[in-house]
C-alpha cells in the first residue's frame, strides 16, 4: 500500500472517471483512495485499458502476475 500518484482512472466506456491514487488490488477489484480520503472499490474487469495497464506496471514492480 505505497503512496502512488493521483490520477484519473476510467471505465472502458469513458463515462465513470475519479481522480484517485492507487491503494491495493485483489484479483478482480482495485481499491482506490480519493483526494477526500475515501476507499473505493472499482471492478477490473470495467476499467479501461490504460488503467489495467497501470496496474499491470504497479503488479510487475511487486513482482505479481496480473492475469487481467
């Protein structure tokens, strides 16, 4: 649970958007932490692209195999 950066994270569909920071991952949701200090729980599977490829950078950087 290190510090990442904010950063807008989308659904595929481009209509959901946040501005938050990483907080942990478990195998099919992400929980994020809003500039306000809230946890939210996002399902992988709807993020977009980008945002998988996020996670995957953060996943490697562990050393974990994403499977998404």
């Amino acid at each position: 649970r290190e510090d990442r950066e904010m950063r807008t994270w989308s659904d595929a569909s481009g209509k959901f958007k946040v501005q938050a920071k990483f907080y942990s991952a478990g195998a099919e949701n992400v929980k994020l932490l809003t500039a306000d200090d809230r946890k939210i729980d996002v399902p992988i599977a709807k993020l977009c692209e980008a945002d998988k490829e996020y996670l995957r950078s953060v996943f490697k950087a562990k050393g974990i195999r994403a499977s998404f």
